[in-house]
C-alpha cells in the first residue's frame, strides 16, 4: 500500500458560529475530550466511562452517549469543511450489517489516499442506493472522479449512466482493497458495541467515525517518530479548532 498523501487544496472553511455548550454540567474540554475517546478509539460507552476517572472525570456511560450524539455530527461537518480537498480517485464498495435480523447494507467511498469520502446506510443494494451515494459525493464535493474504482456489482455501472459520468471506470474486485479494507473498522466497533441499533444509528456512528478517523489518519502509518509526532500535534491542532476546546492530553503534558 502506497503512503496515504495530503491533497493541496482546501476545502471551504465553515462559517459557522463556534460550537456552544451552554448549558452542559461539564466543560467544553471534558466533553470534547469524552466525544474523541468514543469515536477515535474501538471503546464501547462502557469503556469510556471507564478511563475517564483516571483523567478525574466522573461521567456515566449515558451521559458520553447523549454528548457523542449531540456534538458528533456537528463535529464531523467542521472536519469535513476544514479539510484539504479528497483525491481524484475514488473507490465504492458496500459491506453488509445485520441490524435486528434484518440486512442493511453500509456504502462507503474512499479515495487513493484512503481518506473516507462518505457513507451511507442503505435497506438495499442495488442501483437507486449506488446512484444516491454517488450523487451525494457529487454533492458534496463539487466534481466528478477521474476514476471510478468499484467491484463487479451491476449497480454501480447502473448508477454511472444514470448520472452521466464520463470518467475512467475500472470494475475489479481486485482492484478496490482500498475500499473493501475501510470496512474493517466498522466491523471492530459493531463487535465491541454489540452490533447497531437501527440504520440511523449504523448512519450517526459511521458518518462521525470515518471524518474523526480521516483526521488521525496520517498519525498512525507510513511515517517515522517524528513526523508522526508533527503530524499528531497538527490534528490535535486541527480537532481543538473544529471542537472550540483544548484537548486535555495537551493541558497535562
């Protein structure tokens, strides 16, 4: 696998006013320090409840739920604005989640640099599903792909003419590892959380974990010690911004 590379141009940055916790019994860096433990991390809400005395933080399992739920997804919009643009390349792919018996079905896309550009929980796999992913990538990052990497699911080539797609689109299994292997992650956390509630729960979750871990990606492979240290500093940097609190790992050290 090749080293995963920054892209050069920035997204538009969020205009939004700084994110509020008004209100809140705990301050903005508990509940930001609560919120990165649960989506960065493959801890159950058990856990984090768990390590949180360690830091002298008394919080119950349901109050980290209701913070992640709250903030979660305010948080991955901010990561995603203030991001540098995805690569051209992008790989689809869907794996299946049992939710309560019944299959759903997780689409994600990645880009050749392994960054998560979405996701989405669908009931179904066929073309309507794979067309509603790729609009919403179209959507969202105002351009086509130069590639389009996906298997051999019909679906897919369903969707790219529905859509009038003209680029390059490479149907192969064994070309989108890429994309098969972003799965693993929401295959660890299904296990350590007992698998998802619901389809909008599967959606909340992955939607806030891939743009959490999109962020950390560059700290953890393919670098050395120092540049793994620079890049930590810069996404601790970059989560403190995103969050408008500091991160309590900072403050102790």
């Amino acid at each position: 696998m090749s080293a995963m590379k920054p892209a050069t141009q920035p997204n538009t940055p969020v205009t939004d006013s700084l994110l509020s916790y008004a209100g809140y019994r705990f301050p903005p860096d508990v509940i930001s320090y609560a919120v990165w433990l649960y989506y960065d991390f493959p801890l159950s809400l058990r856990m984090v409840e768990e390590l949180l005395p360690a830091r002298g933080i008394e919080l119950t399992y349901e109050t980290v739920r209701r913070l992640a739920v709250k903030f979660g997804l305010d948080i991955a919009r901010r990561i995603r604005s203030t991001a540098l643009a995805r690569g051209d390349k992008w790989h689809l792919d869907e794996v299946v989640i049992t939710i309560n018996g019944k299959k759903h079905w997780l689409w994600r896309a990645v880009d050749q640099h392994g960054a998560v550009l979405d996701v989405l929980a669908q009931s179904r796999r066929d073309r309507h599903a794979a067309r509603r992913l790729m609009r919403n990538l179209l959507t969202k990052h105002g351009r086509a792909p130069r590639v389009l990497i996906t298997d051999k699911l019909k679906s897919y080539a369903a969707a790219n003419r529905d859509l009038g797609l003209n680029g390059e689109h490479r149907q192969h299994k064994g070309l989108n590892n890429r994309a098969e292997n972003s799965h693993q992650p929401t295959r660890v956390r299904e296990k350590v959380m007992r698998r998802f509630k619901s389809a909008r729960h599967l959606q909340r979750f992955a939607s806030v974990h891939d743009q959490v871990a999109n962020l950390f990606m560059h700290c953890r492979y393919h670098t050395d010690a120092k540049q793994k240290r620079a890049l930590r500093t810069q996404a601790f940097e970059t989560w403190e911004s995103v969050t408008c609190a500091p991160m309590l790992e900072r403050l102790a050290a």
